[in-house]
C-alpha cells in the first residue's frame, strides 16, 4: 500500500498535522499487522518531537519506521544538513533547512519477503550535504552544477528517492 500525504503547512499547525497523521494512522491500523506499506509526500513537519511524526511511529498494526532513524529537531538545524529537502532555490525567505518530505514504511517492508527497503538507498536526491547551510542547493558541490540548477528551479523541494525490490517468492 502506498499513501501519498502532504500535511498541512505552517509552523502553528501542529495540531492540525497530527489529526491528519492519526486519520492515515488509523486507515493503515486497519490493513492489519504484516502488510507493506509506504508513507511518502510533504509532512511539513519542524521536527521528530512533533505529534504527526509521533502519530506514525507509534505502536500498532499499522506502526511505521523512519529508514534513515534519524530523530532530532530537523528545522533549521545544521546538524540534519544532509536530509533537508526544502527550500533548494532561496526565492523568498529560508533557504536548505528543513527535512519536510521523507518516507516512512511499516515493519514488512524491512523483513525480506515482498516489499523490501534497500538499505542505505534513502536521499535526497541533490543534497549530499556539501550545500552552504540555508542557502541554495547550488552552493554544492556533490553533483553537476546542471542538475542542481535544475532541482532549483523545478521546485520548492528536493525529491526524497529510496530503492525498493519487490520480492517474487
């Protein structure tokens, strides 16, 4: 099963957030345990503390794992320069400094049957890191000066890109 989500935007909307978490939450609880499943798009989420996150990665049926584990306060915090997705071009205010877009999947799709999670495949894709922090995706230099021109105009965020296999047994 694949949900595709972009959660409601803006610092003061939390609350909101986390009611739109718990209402996917409560769809995939459902599914039943065992079923593979990915959550990807928009999160708009400031941080791992925030009850939207908390609302996916909490127990249940329908519990659902960050690939890359890393939790922390992901807005405009340096220490995460290398998975914030949003703001490649600075055509306003911010610039490189927020994790906003990411995947997240339940427990099946790390347990080597059906849908599996490559591991170490996670991306965002342009960003190695190498950027000036809140600046421009351009200010790096992990890839061609082509493509991050183009992943700063194309759009307000970075492409989150994870392989995945699909098991035929």
């Amino acid at each position: 099963y694949l949900y595709t989500s972009h959660l409601y935007a803006g610092f003061s909307d939390a609350a909101r957030r986390a009611a739109e978490a718990n209402a996917i939450r409560v769809n995939i609880d459902a599914l039943g345990s065992g079923q593979d499943v990915v959550v990807l798009g928009d999160f708009n989420i400031q941080g791992s503390s925030e009850g939207a996150y908390q609302n996916f990665l909490s127990s249940g049926p329908g519990q659902l794992f960050d690939p890359i584990d890393e939790p922390g306060e992901w807005n405009n915090n340096r220490n995460f320069l290398d998975i914030h997705t949003q703001n490649p071009a600075v055509n306003g205010p911010g610039g490189m400094d927020d994790r906003f877009d990411f995947q997240i999947a339940s427990a099946a799709v790390f347990d080597d049957e059906g849908l599996q999670y490559i591991d170490g495949s996670y991306r965002a894709f342009g960003n190695d890191g190498t950027h000036t922090f809140n600046s421009d995706i351009t200010t790096g230099s992990g890839y061609t000066p082509a493509i991050l021109n183009a992943l700063a105009e194309a759009s307000d965020h970075l492409p989150v890109v994870v392989d995945y296999e699909l098991d035929g047994g």
